[in-house]
C-alpha cells in the first residue's frame, strides 16, 4: 500500500515537472528573442510648442544616425501620430496591427484608415472596423525641457 502511493506521488510529481519544462519551453520559443529584449529608445521629436492643442497631428520625422548619439547605425524616418484629446496626449504609430500598411488620418471622419484592407481605428487607436486584430501602438512620449521625446524600439 505504501509502495502503491509512493509510485503515484512519483508520477504525479514527474508530471508536473514535465508539464511545467514544455510550457517554459513553448513560451520561450513562441516569445520572439527581439521583441523580448527590445526597449524603448527615446528620440527628441520636436518643439514643445509644437504639440496639439486638440486632435490629431501627424509628424514626419528624420533621426540622423550622425546625430543620435550612436544609438542608430543609420538614418531612420518614418511618421507618427500625436494625440490630443483633451484629457491626454500620447504618440501612435502608424502600423497597422493586421499586416503592417501604415494608416492615414482622415480628417473629416476622425479615425485613422488603412489604405490596404480598411482596417479603421479611432483617435484612440482603436480598432473600428475591418480585419486588424489588436489597436495602433502607443508609444511612450515624454516631455523634458520644452521638447517632446518619443520612444521606438529599434
Ligand atoms: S494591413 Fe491594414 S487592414 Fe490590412
């Protein structure tokens, strides 16, 4: 009898430890090594003054990899939105979250559209209608010494 429940306990507890490695190790192939380690690296965007006071301003950016202090081994440009609403401001990207096109902002209808599939977000970011699957991206934006800094990982 003591045999019989010893062997249970062996076995219940060679299960578990099992489990638990094919778990650790699913979750660790299945977490890509990049976007585990990356963090966010902060540009200066612009002027504080440049900041909307309400709605949604697009942004062209151009980080020199000259100037950016070694953090780029090239130039980098892109766009990204920043949001007002009143309440908050906070910075967008402009990917869309089904297959990476980048979104416009329409002015007249307030949301942010997709040119290749639809895919509609509010100013919020998100998703409204059509096939993306999660919201735009925030990313972090902070202000320090009248200017604005936003993080990418890159
Ligand atoms: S890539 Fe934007 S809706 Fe498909």
């Amino acid at each position: 009898m003591v045999r019989r429940e010893f062997i249970k306990k062996l076995i219940k507890g060679f299960f578990i430890l099992t489990t638990s490695v094919v778990a650790i190790i699913t979750t660790w192939f299945l977490y890509p090594t990049g976007i585990r380690l990356k963090k966010y690296t902060f540009f200066d965007l612009m002027d504080e003054e440049a900041l909307p006071i309400k709605g949604v301003r697009r942004v062209d950016y151009l980080f020199k990899a000259d100037q950016s202090g070694a953090k780029l081994s090239r130039d980098m440009a892109g766009v990204v939105y920043i949001v007002n609403n009143t309440k908050k401001i906070f910075a967008l990207s402009p990917v869309c979250t089904h297959l990476g096109c980048l979104v416009t902002y329409n002015r007249h209808k307030n949301e942010f559209i997709c040119p290749c599939h639809g895919g509609r977000y509010d100013t919020e970011g998100v998703v409204l209608g059509g096939p993306p699957p999660e919201p735009l991206t925030r990313l972090p934006l902070t202000v320090e010494n009248g200017r604005v800094f936003v993080g990418f990982k890159i």
